[in-house]
C-alpha cells in the first residue's frame, strides 16, 4: 500500500484522523460476502443504510456470484468526518475497495486516493453506450479531474428553490416564472412576509457549501473561487458525447476570487435579506430544522433539490402543499449542483471487481434498486419520470432534471483542499451578510480572500 504524506495531511484537515468507526460492516445474515476475501464497498451511513442496499447486492450476485461484497458502512457526522474515517483504514492497510463520494471529496479523491476508471470504460464502451446516452453531460464532466473520469455519478441534486404554496395564495402570487430575476425574488419574500404573521419566515439558508451563498453567486455568474477547465477529456467525450462541444478534461479552482465585484453585489443582496428580516441569518439552524420548519409551513421559500420529496411526504406535506422552481436569473442563471457516484481506491487489489460493481451500479436495474423512493434524483433522464414522484412529487417535478437539460449549470467548487476552502467560506459569510454598512462587507470578503488564499496552498 502506498499512501502518500500528501494524502495523508490533505485528509487530516477533513475531520479528526484516527476516530474510531461506527458500525463498520453489514452483519446481516442474507448479505453475500460476509467473510473477509469480498469486494468492501463503504457508503456514509449506518447498519439500516447498509441492510437497504441488500437488494441491490443480491442483483449483483446473480450476475457475478464469484464476487462477494461486503456493503461497509461508517456513521459520520458529515462528509468530511467520513472521508477522515476512510482514510483511517488506508492508513491501518484495510482500506476498502470502492467507496461512496460526494461531490466535497470528487477532487480529493482524485487528487490523493482513487484510481482512473479510463481504461475501464473504454474497454467496456459498448456496455456503457444505453448509460451515457441517459446521463446529462455536466454530470460526467464534474467528475472529469485533470482529464481522466473517476467516478460515474448515480445520483444528483441542484439547488433549485422550494416554496410553500399556501404562503405564496396567502400573499397573492403565482408560481415564479421560470426566467423571474433577483428582484422578482425580493419582492416575492417581501409580500409573503407582509401577509404571512407569527414565526413565519419568507426565506431560510444555511451556512453551507452546497445551498448556501454559492448558487447567488451562480446566477450572478461569478463564485467565490476562480474557475477554469482542464485540458483533455476528448477520448471520453468524442465517444460518448460526439458534437458536445465546450467539454473539458475537468474544472480547475486554483485562486480565491472574494474580491470580485459581483461576489459583493451577491453577499449584499443577502446582506439587504438578512437585514429587512426576510432570511434567515445562516448561522441559525441546519437541514434537520430547515426540512421541519419548512413542513409546519413556517417558511416559504428555501433552497433544495430533489433529494427533499420523499423527506417532506415522510414530513406530512402533500404534492399541493409545495412546488419547485428555477433559483431567479441575475447576470446569468447558471445552477449549482452536486453529483455522488462510486470511486476505485488506488490501494484496491481487486479492481476487476471493484469495477464490475461501479459498472452495475450505474445500469437501469442497479439505479431502481438503489433508489426506490425520490429521496435524491437518479442520474438517468429517463429514471426521472411522473411514476417515480407520483404521489409525493411536486407539480414542477420535470424542475429537477430539466436543471441540468435547460439552463447552464455546474458543479459546487470543491478542489482537493475543500475542507479548508469550505472552513474559510462558512467562517466569513456570517459577518459580510450581517455587517452594517457596505464597508463591512467588503471587509468580510477581503479576510475570505486572503483565508482562501491560505486554504488553496498546496501540501507537496
């Protein structure tokens, strides 16, 4: 096992190295592979997460029986803590074989710990040929790092904006337009504030990577990272994408970019939101209490993806108590999103295996046992039908995929250093969109910019 002093201080700085694991096999009885020469495949989660995909290994051993696999889940308090927990098995030599990656470790993988899937998918094109003719295009390409692909997404989420239909007939409005811009959305929070009474509030966010202030800066066309493209990617592309055109070998986010104009006009409009007290502050709350404020109808717009239906119908909202829509056009509408999919670790001595379970993952049948309910939106156009949200859907369900289809979108900013660029960002956005005066806003994104500058500097 070969594991680099570079991968080990880059992981470090995710969460506490050498914290023990919770739960870290499936015991269950009916799962193949319960001894120790199996395939281990690790997902964030805890033994029920692990029991869910029973099905979908046992579809896996119907077509390979000579593969066990061992479904190995790690409870974390959030990706980074599992990412830290996987490195704990590299550094003990028992690392698993694939492992679950969101779109905060994507790069860091990449960069540190997983192996390229190029050859694989190239040696097995035709077989992939029904997946990627389904799959959007910018999807693959967050993937894409320094030219070579390490994952093949199975799930997806934009932030798009949910609102509650009560608050928006209590204040007299209609559904946003599709092209509504930043002002639309202001007057909409300020109307529903003045007919809606209590603890009501018109808009809630939290402090985050995915959701928080990025997708403001999205369709104000900037971010708070400089972002450029990689060269390469044409064997994946010319073969699988022909007449794609634009598409890289990857995104690149090399240098801070707090000190753009437009990253101003962004903090300060959630700054004029925060101030009229029609937003939350993003200190306050997290997800648990986003999903359970917003079902008692104590909030009327918030951002989220598709991976909130089947949460707000465990929650008692029915389809007509809410709907989806684009987030508002400002200097451009372009979407963030963020896409999971399965990595090969480098340290793997089973990686015919390890990409036999990738492969299946990724067809029809693998997806529909995986995801079973609409609790996160399958990477498969065709998955993303009126039968899979029927019921618990919102009217607007085609929002979620037409996202990726109809308007310009990418992925969260996530280097390899993305727990220190996500810890410079959370610690300063609290100060620029409470500051008094344009002034203190400035000053808050000038310490982003130089806590960004610091977190972008690479460990050789």
């Amino acid at each position: 096992m070969d594991l680099s002093r570079r991968a080990v201080l880059g992981l470090a700085g995710l969460g506490v190295v050498g914290t023990a694991l919770s739960g870290p096999r499936l015991v269950a009885a009916d799962i193949p592979g319960r001894g120790d020469d199996v395939l281990t495949v690790a997902i964030l989660g805890n033994a029920q997460d692990a029991a869910a995909r029973a099905d979908l290994v046992r579809a896996f051993n119907e077509l390979h029986p000579d593969i066990g696999v061992r479904i190995m889940p790690i409870q974390g308090q959030d990706w980074s803590n599992f990412f830290a927990k996987i490195l704990t098995l590299v550094a003990a030599g028992t690392p698993p074989d694939d492992v679950v990656v969101a779109p905060e470790g994507a790069q860091l993988f990449a960069d540190r710990l997983a192996h390229p899937l190029d050859e694989f998918i190239q040696r097995d094109a035709a077989e992939l040929k029904d997946y990627f003719d389904d799959v959007n295009p910018s999807l693959i390409e967050s993937f894409m790092y320094e030219g070579s692909l390490y994952q093949l997404p199975i799930d997806f989420n934009a932030a798009n904006v949910y609102y509650n239909t009560s608050a928006l007939e209590t204040a007299g409005l209609e559904r946003p337009a599709d092209d509504w811009n930043q002002d639309d959305f202001l007057r909409y929070a300020r109307e529903m504030g003045r007919a809606n009474t209590g603890s009501f509030l018109p808009f809630f966010w939290t402090n985050r990577l995915w959701g928080g202030v990025v997708p403001w800066l999205y369709i104000n066309d900037t971010s708070f990272l400089a972002e450029t493209t990689a060269p390469g990617g044409e064997w994946l592309w010319d073969s699988f994408y022909p007449g794609e055109t634009g598409r890289s070998g990857g995104y690149r986010w090399l240098e801070p970019n707090a000190d753009d104009e437009r990253v101003f006009e962004s903090f300060d409009y959630l700054r004029t939101i925060v101030a009229e007290g029609l937003g939350s502050s993003p200190a306050q709350g997290g997800g648990g209490e986003l999903v359970a404020r917003f079902a008692q109808g104590q909030i009327g717009m918030t951002p989220a993806g598709g991976f909130w239906v089947q949460g707000l119908s465990e929650g008692g909202m029915t389809p007509a108590d809410y709907d989806v829509s684009y987030f508002p056009q400002w200097n451009g509408q372009r979407h963030q999103f963020g896409a999971a999919g399965y990595a090969m670790m480098s340290t793997s001595q089973r990686k015919d295996e390890a990409w036999e379970w990738i492969k299946f993952c990724t067809t029809r049948e693998g997806m529909q046992l995986a995801f079973p309910t609409p609790n996160t939106t399958p990477v498969r156009r065709s998955m993303c039908t009126e039968a899979f949200y029927s019921e618990k859907g919102p009217s607007h369900w085609r929002v979620f995929y037409d996202t990726l289809d109809t308007l310009p979108a990418g992925p969260i900013p996530a280097p390899p250093q993305q727990a220190a660029v996500e810890t410079a960002l959370i610690k300063n956005v609290v100060g620029a969109v409470t500051a008094r005066s344009d002034a203190g806003v400035r000053s808050a994104l000038g310490t982003l910019q130089r806590d960004l500058a610091l977190a972008l500097r690479r460990t050789t």
